[in-house]
C-alpha cells in the first residue's frame, strides 16, 4: 500500500505474518547459541581429556582450552554478526529504532553467551560436579585466572594481527598486481 509520508509503494505484513518471522528469527539466534554451549561442552572434554599435561600448578590443558575458545570466539562472532543482520531484515521493521533494537537484542544475547560460558561454567557448576576433580577444596578461581587471563591474551593477538596483518597483506597484494 502507499506509504502516508513518501506516497511510493511499501510492503506491508499482517501481524501474524511478522510475528511469524521474528518467531522464525528468534529461534536460529536460539539455536546458534545451543551450538555455542555444545562447542564449549566439546572444549571442556577436550580439556579433562589433557588433564594430565601440566607446568606446575598450570595446566596446559587449561590452556590450550582457552586458546581453543578463543578462536571459537572469534569464528562465531563474525559467523553471527552476519546472520544477526540477516535475520533482523528478514524481520522486516518498520522503522530503523525498530530494526537497530532488534538487531542489539540478538546480539547482545549472543555475545554475552559467547564471551561467558566457559567463565560461568568453570565458577559455578565445575566446583559441583565431583567426577571432573578439577577444582581443590572446591576453588576453581586459579583456573578461572588461567582461563580468563589466556583468552584476554589470544584475543588482543588475535584483534592486533587482524589490524596489522590484514591490511598489511592488502597493501603486498595491490603492490604485486
């Protein structure tokens, strides 16, 4: 129908047929974050798998965990930043406050699922759970520390290569063309 402002043709979708797509929207964003958690879960096998490697009282499983899921990190937060945008047009709002408030909400709820759940789960449910014997006297803030300090690390690395290394190659590949 005509829009009242511009008088140019604009589509208009019936309630449930919006309501329909942001359900449709809503899911992938719930199962992109199911993956992430099922990523993370693999990580965390992979880590008690490497239980026994060790320095000291740093566990280089622990390490090599973290480094893991750093790149998964970064792996899902492009795969998602994508997608977000995708499924918040195929939403189709109808204004932009509309579409940037749909577009924050996803991906709030991804990032914060994806920066977080190790974190949550190496603080609150590894401690509990006896058959992992991960944590003495049940702390695991020493492996949190490791964890979280190794993440923040890889993820200045990976953030300072992708901004040097990128455009450097850039420049070396018009250069040679």
């Amino acid at each position: 129908r005509p829009s009242p402002i511009t008088g140019k043709q604009t589509p208009v979708f019936s309630p449930y047929i919006k309501t329909k797509r942001i359900i449709k929207s809503y899911s992938v964003t719930l199962i992109l974050s199911l993956s992430i958690i099922a990523a993370c879960s693999a990580i965390f096998i992979t880590q008690k798998l490497m239980w026994h490697f060790r320095t000291g009282e740093i566990r280089l499983g622990a390490i090599i965990a973290a480094c893991w899921y750093t790149v998964q990190i970064e792996i899902f937060n492009f795969l998602f930043s994508a997608t977000a945008k995708r499924l918040t047009e195929f939403e189709n709002h109808r204004t932009d406050t509309e579409f940037e408030d749909s577009l924050i909400g996803k991906s709030f709820v991804f990032a914060f699922i994806n920066s977080y759940t190790p974190l949550f789960y190496i603080a609150f449910v590894q401690p509990f759970i006896p058959e992992l014997d991960y944590c003495p006297n049940s702390s695991c803030m020493n492996e949190l520390q490791v964890f979280l300090g190794t993440i923040f690390f890889a993820r200045v690395v990976l953030s300072n290569l992708f901004e040097v290394a990128v455009p450097a190659l850039t420049v070396a590949a018009k250069a040679t063309a």
